[in-house]
C-alpha cells in the first residue's frame, strides 16, 4: 500500500483505460466518443481517426449505425478504438 498526491491542471479530465476494453452499446460515433457524448466531434474527425487506430477504415461507412460493438470487433480492434 503506497501513499501519494495525484495533480490534475485546471479544467483537465482524467480517463482510465482498463486492461479488459469496455465497448458502449449504441452508434459507432458514440463508442467513439465515449465517454464525451457523439457530437463531440466532427465525421470527418470520426473517418480520420478510424484510419489512424490500425486501418480501420472499413468501419467508416458505419459510423451510424447502432449495434453491439463489443461483439463485433476483434480483440486487438477493441483495444485500438478504446
């Protein structure tokens, strides 16, 4: 057991990524964004960042399409889009 001080700046959040990726259900831009909420960002920031995360580019055309995104997605491609 340690002790210590965690220091955010002003106005800064703080996101924590399990070893096990947790996928939302919902639209693909939500899975996306979480946890912002969908409209957060841009469809063309959604395509670029799908091409950026290992080529996933394929999924560009479901952007809003609502489904199981978990069960849909491999391991490595969960872990790519969290």
């Amino acid at each position: 057991i340690g002790t210590g001080t965690i220091s955010l700046p002003k106005n800064k959040k703080l996101y924590f990524l399990p070893q096990m990726p947790c996928i939302p259900n919902g639209t693909l831009k939500s899975v996306l964004a979480y946890p912002e909420p969908a409209n957060r960002y841009t469809d063309e920031e959604y395509k670029q960042v799908l091409r950026d995360v290992g080529n996933m580019s394929q999924f560009i055309c479901s952007l809003d399409k609502k489904d199981n995104w978990a069960s849909k997605f491999s391991q490595g491609e969960k872990q790519r889009i969290c």
